[in-house]
C-alpha cells in the first residue's frame, strides 16, 4: 500500500499551497481520505492523477477561443 500523505506534504510534494488544495478537495477534484475533522490524507499517484486531468489552460488560450467564440457571433448576426 503507498504511503498516505498529510496536506502539507502533499503540498511541499506538489508546489501547490495548502489553500488550493483545500479548494480542491472542497470542490472535490481531488480524492481525500478524511479521518477526522482536519484530518486529511492523500496517496500521491492519485492526487497528481486528477491534478494532471484538471489543468487549467494558460490565459493565451483562452483569450483565443473568447476571439474565435466573438467573431463566430458577429458573424452569425451579420448574416
């Protein structure tokens, strides 16, 4: 069985802050092993697994899909 980690090694781990990562369980993106109240553990391949689904694209990229979604409306409404 792998080694269960505490939110802060898993924050040192990961070099995402321990607020993210609360955010994160909140949001329930990544799997948590709750045994208490602040009691939370992680298996590290599990928590890096859904941290490599959840990536949130560079703001380049997104800038460029709000001008594709913008032309593509002004060109409905020109037609």
């Amino acid at each position: 069985m792998e080694k269960l980690l505490n939110i802060s090694q898993i924050s040192v781990a990961s070099n995402v802050p321990v607020r993210s990562i609360r955010t994160l369980v909140k949001k329930g993106i990544v799997p948590v092993i709750v045994t208490g109240h602040r009691s939370h553990f992680f298996q590290a391949s599990k928590f890096f697994a859904a941290l490599q689904k959840y990536q949130v694209k560079s703001a380049a990229d997104r800038n460029a899909v709000l001008d594709a979604l913008k032309k593509r409306t002004e060109d409905s409404r020109n037609d």
